[in-house]
C-alpha cells in the first residue's frame, strides 16, 4: 500500500522569519491525524531553522538540490552528507527549472540520484514533457528516456526509497494543469515502464506524484486517480492556508 505524500516546493522563496511564519501557521492546522505524509522543501538558507522547529513533529524536511559530488573543492555546491546532517530526508532531483535553468542532463541526475541513495536520502525524482514535445506526440517517448537514463545502474532496493514526480513542464507555474486523466494515463505509463526497467512488485510500490499548478480546487480530482500517489505542491505550497487545504483534502 502506498502512502501519500504531499510536497511543498518553496524553490527561492521565503527569508528564515518568513519561513518559521509559515510552518507554524501551518503546524497549527495540522493534526496527526493526517493520513498523508508531508513534506517541506524550504530553501537551503531556511533548512536549519526550519528543522529546529519541526523536531518531534511529523512532517518531513527536504531539500531542492544536491551535489553529484560527495565533498571537497565544490564552491557553492551542497552534498548530501550535509543535507542529511542538517535533517533532511528527502532531496529533489531533476526538476525541470533545474535542467533547463542550469543545464542539468539526465548523466548529471542519475549521478545526483546514486549520490543521493548513497548518503542516505529519500530523492523525488522529476520527469516531464515541454509543451512542444506533448503537442508533437512525444510525452510517453520523452518521460520513458528520462527514467531509463535517471534512473541507469540503480537496484529495485534503491528504488525502495524512490518517489517519481510527473511534472510536465507546461503546467509548472502557469497555472495550466493536467486533466486528472491525462495524469492518470502518465502515471499509468510511467508505472509500466519501471515495471520493466524493474520487477513489477516494485514498480507496484513506487510512488508516483504530481506537479504542475496543483491548487486546493484541483488536488481532489488529481489526488483521487488511482496511480496518482500525492502531490509536488510549488505556488500553492507558499500559503499555509492553501497548502492545508491541498493535505487535507486526502483521504
Ligand atoms: P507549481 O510548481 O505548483 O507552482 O506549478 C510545481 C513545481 O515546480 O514543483
């Protein structure tokens, strides 16, 4: 059975004053009742902070990058040793601002994604199609080679710690979101093609999420696909109201 999990990303959002405001007006909604998990993606200045004030409650602290290196002479870079050590659990890798901001290819992710593993950290693995790759037939063809390239070389236990975000890339920010059908046709997709990168158990208990424009009106038909497993939550993740409403509309 898998679990939901409801990301926010705050991406270069949000000073450390501003960041506390927002999980404690976010800490006071939430109960621990919560059927999904929950997880926080606070930029790397806020991580600290934000940690300090999470201890001893139950959602989960991520961070929005890592190195692919492990240590050393990296200026500016962040590995996942030190995103471990400052209570991470999970780590973006791949998402799509950051291939096409800074050139990030699929070499450099599954890179990042083995170094992730290898340090112990949960990765939410993006993939997606352009708009231009969608309109020209290519969504399924395009999101097959991101996860054959991403995820090269890792074993089914690895995938164990695995989540896959679907993000198309169009729907990112614009407020353009999938219909919960075509989503559900990606999802579909992608669960058959880790099915036979891997075993199907495994694809069975890889969680798939979504991304792109996810708002409180849209999330319960989104959530309610059966091969949609959460949510990767961008502007909306930035109100504590709005986000709440996005949880707690999962049953
Ligand atoms: P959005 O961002 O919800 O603002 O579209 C999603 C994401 O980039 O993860």
């Amino acid at each position: 059975m898998r679990k939901m999990l409801i990301a926010g990303n705050w991406k270069m959002n949000k000073t450390i004053p501003e960041s506390l405001e927002l999980i404690h007006a976010l800490m006071r909604k939430l109960d621990s009742s919560c059927p999904a998990e929950v997880v926080l993606i606070p930029p790397f200045t806020s991580l600290f902070s934000v940690a300090e004030t999470l201890r001893g409650s139950s959602i989960q602290l991520g961070a929005q990058n890592l190195s692919h290196l492990t240590e050393g002479a990296v200026t500016g870079e962040i590995s996942g040793t030190q995103l471990i050590s400052v209570g991470c659990r999970y780590v973006l890798v791949g998402h799509s601002e950051r291939r096409n901001l800074f050139q990030e290819d699929d070499a450099v992710i599954n890179q990042k994604l083995k170094t992730a593993l290898s340090e112990g950290l949960h990765p939410i693995f993006c993939v997606g199609e352009s708009w231009q790759e969608r309109e020209a037939g290519k969504t399924k063809g395009v999101i097959g080679n991101q996860l054959k390239r991403g995820l090269d070389g890792l074993t089914p236990m690895e995938m164990g710690k695995m989540t896959i975000a679907y993000e198309p890339v169009w729907a990112i920010g614009t407020g353009k979101t999938a219909q919960p059908e075509q989503v559900q046709e990606i999802h579909e997709a992608i669960r058959s093609e880790l099915s036979s990168q891997y075993e199907p158990e495994t694809a069975k208990a890889t969680r798939i999420i979504y991304g792109g424009s996810v708002t409180p009106d849209n999330s319960p038909s989104l959530m309610s696909q059966p091969d949609v497993d959460g949510a990767l939550v961008g502007g909306a993740s930035l109100d504590a109201g709005s986000f709440y409403a996005i949880i707690s509309a999962i049953k």
